[in-house]
C-alpha cells in the first residue's frame, strides 16, 4: 500500500502508512492510533502489535524522517521530529473528524504510542498540537539531569564507525550500549530480514543521541505537557530507562508507569500480547 505523505512544518515529506487488522471485520469507533518507531528502526517494526491495534480502530505508523520513504532535510534537530509527530497527528485528526472514513473517527483525537527516541518525540510533538489525545511511550523518557544514557566512549565509537563507512558497526555499537543487546543477541539479530534496513538507517544513529541530550528533549522541555500518559518499561531494561521514566512520571501532570515482566527494550516484539493489553486498557481510558 501506497504512503500518505504529510509535509512537516520544514517542508519534509513524512510517510505515514495504514496498518491491516490481522483479522477482518468492523472496528469499533476509536480516535486513531499513530505509531512512532525508534532509533533506526521504520515503520515496519510495529509489524507484531499494529495489526492487533487495527481490530479496534484505524492504526497509522510512520517512517521518521531520514529513514524509509520519508524525507530528510540537510540540517537536524529534534524539534523538527516533535514537528513531524505534530504534522502527522494534526493531519490524521483532520482526515477522520466527524467520522470521516470508512471506520469512523473523532474531532481532533488522535492517540499516540511511540518507542523508544519515537517516545521522545511523541512526548515533543504533545506541546505542539491538541490534535494528541492519549500518549504511549515505551522507554523514551529522558533521564534525569547528571544522568545519560550514553556509555564513555559510545558517542566517539559510533562517530569513528561512520566516518570510516562502517555502518554495521555503528549500529552494532549503538545496540549493544544504549540498548544494551547481548553479544548473543545481536548475532540473531544479525540473522533477521530487518538487518540491512536497520544498518541502511544507521546514520541517524550519532544525531539521534546526541539531539536527545539537548534542552528541548530534557526532563525540563518536557515537563510542561499535559496529555495523558502511559510509561512502559521492561524489568530486565537498563537502569537508566526505570531512573528516567520514574523521574518523568514525577514531573508530569497525569502519568502513569507500568512494567511488562521479563521484557527488555523490544517488548512490542518480544511481549507482544502484553504491550497490546496494556496500551488498549490506557487508550480505552
């Protein structure tokens, strides 16, 4: 299926797909649920959990831009990502208001999950438009201040890797330090058809985590917004993500915390039926 392509503030062409249910059938009248992958990742990562989001409402999951069939621009900020999210929303709230569409819709609701750096951006793009109704964010709370997620030395290597072309490296390198993948770990991942396309996109990895550490993306640009949300961790993450979220759910106006057990950074992969429970038992309010 053909993209929608939404322009950005900047102009950058984002792509936005539809998701298929993984059964047919009416839905249910539901805001709209936007899908917004992480780092180096596309929209093909919701490939485990969006169909079963689609059962219920119309599921919408876009390539960030950079990477896929979106744009890119010559010169990077994650206020241009918040951007994005905001463009995306604000269009899908317009093409279903009143009931628009075959499967009906809500004026101006459009809820919002987003993983990992696409939690972050999500969280971004909620002070910028009122088209976001509910938020998900799965791992992409900024740490609190002192704190990084980045290993010493993590941001030379990845720099170094790409400079010498060596983009498997580079995402080796990221995987294994912010995510903190095994060694045995990446050589199955290695061996998954999304390899060459997650090494394709490698070179959004050195903006992404250092546009991260920024102001805009801090606990304090953040702390101001007012949306509901959802925080999802996994139990066997990186400290780091259980010191950020909590220090953001601290600060947030309405959010609640809750952990999958035994998951890690993947759980829309690896717990797929419990990611799904959870973010419908939020979104259903």
């Amino acid at each position: 299926m053909d993209p929608l392509m939404i322009p950005s503030r900047d102009g950058t062409p984002i792509a936005v797909f539809e998701v298929a249910a993984a059964e047919s059938g009416a839905r249910p009248e539901h805001p709209s649920l936007l899908l917004v992958h992480g780092a180096t990742a596309d929209h093909t990562t919701w490939r485990a959990v969006g169909p079963r989001f689609a059962e219920r409402r119309r599921v919408f999951a876009m390539d960030r831009r950079g990477r896929g069939a979106s744009g890119d621009a010559p010169a990077y900020a994650i206020e241009r990502e918040f951007e994005d999210v905001a463009a995306v929303a604000d269009a899908l709230a317009d093409a279903f208001a009143d009931g628009a569409g075959p499967h009906g819709g809500h004026r101006g609701e459009v809820d919002v999950a987003g993983h990992s750096y696409g939690g972050r951006c999500a969280l971004g793009a909620s002070l910028l438009t009122p088209a976001i109704r509910r938020l998900v964010v799965y791992e992409g709370a900024p740490v609190p201040p002192g704190m990084t997620y980045r290993p010493p030395g993590l941001v030379d290597a990845v720099r170094a890797a790409l400079a010498r072309g060596d983009n498997e490296a580079a995402l080796s390198t990221f995987l294994a330090g912010i995510v903190g993948m095994s060694g045995a770990g990446l050589e199955a991942y290695r061996r998954d058809p999304v390899w060459p396309a997650r090494v394709a996109a490698a070179h959004t990895i050195l903006r992404e985590i250092e546009a991260e550490a920024t102001d805009p993306a801090s606990i304090e640009g953040l702390a101001s917004m007012k949306v509901p949300v959802l925080l999802i961790l996994g139990s066997i993450s990186r400290s780091p993500f259980r010191m950020g979220t909590d220090a953001l759910a601290a600060r947030l106006a309405d959010a609640s915390v809750a952990v999958i057990d035994g998951a890690a950074h993947a759980a829309h992969h690896t717990h797929a039926q419990e990611f799904v429970i959870l973010v419908e038992r939020f979104l259903d309010g």
